[in-house]
C-alpha cells in the first residue's frame, strides 16, 4: 500500500490528514475542528479539493456521492459508488491512495517527501519534556514530522508518568 500511515477519517478520529477523505463541510461535524486546526476556511478547503480535483483524475467519478473522487473516503470504508468509480477509470487503490496522500499534504501544508525532521525542532521537544533528542526525534519521526502530534503525544507520556 502506497500511504500505509493513512489515517482514520476525520470523523472517526482521525487526524488532520484524513481531511483528504472528508465530504463538503455541509454541516457541523469534527470537518470543521479539523479545518480549524490546520487553518482553512469552509470555502477555503472546498476551493482547494476542487483545484485538485482539476489537476488529477480525483477529479473524476461523477455517479460519486459528491460528484468526484476527491470527496470520497477510504478505501477501508466500504463504499459501491466510489469502487464502480475506480474500477471504471481503471485507477488502482494505490494510485487513489497515493493522491490521497498528495491531496493531503496540500491541505494539511506538508510535503512528507521534501520535509527533514528539524533540529530546531527536535531540541525544542527534548528541553520541553526533559527527554533526549535521540527520544524527541524518535517521536517526531514516529509522528510524521508533524510537531502538533508529537507535542500530543509527549504531553499524554508526561501525564502518564506522574
């Protein structure tokens, strides 16, 4: 599998990379939460989702839920629609996967394959929680490079631990 890390939709709890899976924020649902988190409007994020789907064959899949791939979800889910789609355009669930995960670096503001876990970062996490920075970066690279997560997970070990 292409995006083995991929993460639960948004709204089964996952995190904010899982907004590649989300529908249109068409009502109050943990979306919106998440578009907070990462700083996009409602708008914003339909705009973006829609340029994508332009630029790539998530684009297609008319007889989906919402018209095109890009708003359907993972490929753990079950979903007829979405599979008819891709079996239809002969896009494999690892090419849908791997747009996905593009899809998801867009919106979340990271590019995994260009991103280094940072130094800067690595001290920062290690002074904040009395930890090596051999621990910090282990964690940071465990989280993906995304520093929220990884300040998350170091804030639940340190109430853990008392």
């Amino acid at each position: 599998m292409v995006w083995n890390d991929a993460p639960s939709h948004v709204c089964r709890g996952g995190d904010v990379r899982g907004l590649a899976f989300c529908c249109p924020p068409v009502k109050p649902c943990p979306v919106m939460r998440a578009l907070d988190e990462v700083n996009i409007s409602p708008q914003d994020y339909i705009d973006i989702k829609n340029k994508f789907a332009n630029e790539t064959r998530l684009g297609e899949g008319p007889r989906t839920c919402f018209g095109s791939l890009v708003w359907c979800c993972k490929p753990s889910k079950p979903c007829p629609l979405r599979d008819m789609t891709l079996n239809q355009i002969d896009m494999s669930q690892d090419e849908y996967l791997q747009l996905k995960k593009e899809l998801s670096e867009v919106l979340t503001g990271t590019n995994n394959t260009e991103q280094e876990t940072s130094d800067e970062s690595v001290s920062a996490l290690a002074k904040s929680f009395d930890i090596t920075e051999s621990e910090a970066s282990k964690i940071l690279t465990d989280c993906n490079d995304d520093l929220r997560m990884a300040l998350k997970v170091l804030k639940v070990k340190s109430l853990e631990n008392e």
